[in-house]
C-alpha cells in the first residue's frame, strides 16, 4: 500500500521571493540545457560524419557556472 503526504510550506514574504528566484534559475539552467542538447542533435543529424558527443554532467555544470556570472545578467537581484 502507497502512502501519500500533502505538505503546505507557510513562508513569508522573504522566503517567498527566494523560492522564485530559485525557480528562475532552475528553469534557465533546465533551457541552456534543453538548447544545448537540440544544437548537437541538429548538428549530428546534419553531419553525420562528424558527430558530437553529448557532454557529460560534470562538463555541463562548469559550462553553466561559466557562463552565468553576475557579469554577464543571468542572475535576477
């Protein structure tokens, strides 16, 4: 037998707007991602001579720290 769980978080304002900051960045990571990932099946189904291999986890968490610094505006104040 499956037992389910509903839990309501009761959070103020504070933790209110981090929660959606934290979903923002979530969301741009999961699109830069998404969009990676159909460039190189573009790009294979293209040229199939010179496929591109898919980029590991650990490959596409540095790309992602990289590339979204304070500087460069992928962060929301």
């Amino acid at each position: 037998m499956l037992l389910g769980f509903k839990t309501e978080l009761k959070v103020n304002n504070t933790q209110r707007v981090l929660l959606a900051k934290h979903a923002g960045v979530a969301r741009h990571a999961w699109n830069w991602g998404l969009s990676l990932t159909q460039k190189i099946l573009d790009n294979n189904q293209n040229n199939p001579e010179s496929k591109i291999k898919f980029p590991t986890a650990i490959d596409l968490h540095k790309w992602l720290v990289g590339n979204c610094s304070i500087t460069t505006g992928c962060h929301r104040k």
